[in-house]
C-alpha cells in the first residue's frame, strides 16, 4: 500500500497542469464504508455519480469521483470527495458540493425521493472538491454560503461563487447544530472546518488528512508553514469530537484524524 502511496505522491509533480481547477487532494482509497448505526438503511442510495449513506442520526456522507489523468501514457486514476447532508425535521443543508455540477442531479434526486427542501449549502473553500456544485445551486435558486475569503478566490479562479457571504471566524449555518470555524491557513487560505455539536461530529475538509494518507498531496495553495499550527488549533477547540471525517478518504472515531494530520505537517514549512 505504500508504494501505491509513493507512486501517486510522485506523479503529483507532474500533475500540476491537470490537478489545478480541481484542486485535488492525496488519499488512499474511494471505499464507502459505514462509520455509525445506519439507523434508516432505506436511507442508503448510489447512482453512477454519488453514493450517500447515513452516518449518525441527523448526518448522511455523500461520495463523489473524479477521474484524474496524472501521466499522459497511463490510465486516469479515480479520487473521492467526502460531501455532507444535514438533515433537520424535513429541511436539508449540504455541507460542501460534490465534485462538479453534473453531479448535482442525482443528489437533488436523492432529496425529493427523502422528501427533504434544501435549505442551505456551505462550501469549505474554493476548490473544485468543496464548490464544484455552487454554479448549479444558484442557477436553480438555491441558498449558498461560503466566507468571504472564498468568494474572493473563486472570482480570481473565475469560479461560480456563493450567492450569501460571512465574515469573521465563525458562521451559523444553523443555530446551534452547524458552525463553522476558520482555523488558520492550510491545504489552502481559506480553509474552514465544520463542528456538528448534536452529532460530536468534526468535519474536517481538507485541512485533515485521512489515517490512510502518507504525504500531504497537491499543495499548490497550501501554507505548509502554518497548516501544522491550524490544526493544532482545531484539535485544541474541539476536545470532545466523537467522530472526525477528513475532506477525502474515510472518517475515523476520537482525535486520531486531526493527530495524524499534524504529524503529516510538523516541520514541513521548509518544503514550501
């Protein structure tokens, strides 16, 4: 498995001109296992697109692909984007988009089937991974959120942006059950986690690092000399997360998710 690791880590350097709109990050795996009770098991779905599964109580992760091409004489390789649906009563809030606007169809198909009215959806910055859906969501009304740091670098990547923008550190996409935190730089400038109090559920997005991932991945937009002091802090302010879901790859229960990371980014400053 480590030399699957050092083989993808490697052809990164090579991948800049094919990686950059989408702004992908290294983990090992797509695989779509449970992480908790599947308590409605009806709940489950997958199309050629997503696969969504209910993870906790109120909490469904949604898998989105992307095929990659890192070497022109070598198969594309397929990467996974973790995507979330919150669901409260007969309202729905998507934390970040999956991977592109085609892939918006199949889970609106899966809200009207769940009979749930998307109230609201909030993306963790600007790439490709986290906002690829904004451009769909607004063209069919929908409510979008993202800082105003993101907007600002999805206008200079001459990316769709959020329809709604917040400043400051903190943002309540609904009172008392989603917050979000910027935390510092990391995978990228504007990077935000999301806390889910009724859950103990930390998602991390990509300023965490799956268990199974070695290396950091594409760090064209990292600030390698903060992100170890980033998620620090997130590891200092959410003590009592349950369960912590990293922006690729597979979750994983207690700190181990946000330890790993910071292992991943002590002393890498020098890289940059």
């Amino acid at each position: 498995m480590s030399i699957y690791l050092d083989f993808v880590a490697a052809a990164f350097s090579f991948a800049i001109p094919y990686l950059r709109a989408g702004a992908v990050v290294l983990l090992l795996g797509a695989s779509f296992s449970s992480v908790a009770e599947i308590h409605h098991p009806e709940a489950a779905w997958s199309s050629d697109a997503i696969k969504i599964k209910q993870v906790s109580p109120a909490l469904y992760l949604v898998k989105s692909y992307k095929e990659i091409k890192l070497y022109q004489d070598k198969p594309a390789m397929t990467f996974d984007s973790n995507s979330f649906i919150y669901v409260d009563k007969h309202n729905a809030y998507l934390i970040d988009t999956p991977w592109s606007e085609s892939d918006m169809p199949d889970l609106m198909s899966w809200l009207k089937i769940q009979k749930l009215l998307l109230k609201g959806t909030i993306v963790t910055h600007y790439h490709q991974d986290r906002a690829g859906g904004l451009g769909y969501l607004d063209k069919h009304g929908f409510a979008t959120y993202a800082s105003d740091m993101t907007n600002q670098l999805l206008v200079k990547d001459k990316q769709p942006m959020s329809n709604h923008s917040f400043s400051g550190d903190k943002f309540e996409l609904l009172k008392g059950q989603i917050e979000t935190y910027y935390p510092g730089s990391g995978h990228s400038m504007d990077n935000l986690v999301v806390w889910l109090p009724k859950e103990n559920i930390l998602i991390g997005g990509c300023l965490l690092k799956s268990n199974e991932t070695n290396n950091l991945g594409w760090t064209g937009d990292a600030d390698l000399a903060n992100w170890y002091h980033s998620a620090s802090k997130v590891k200092a302010d959410f003590p009592q997360a349950k369960f912590i879901f990293p922006g690729h790859g597979d979750g994983a229960e207690g700190q181990s998710i946000l330890e790993h990371t910071m292992a991943l980014t002590k002393g890498v400053a020098s890289l940059k």
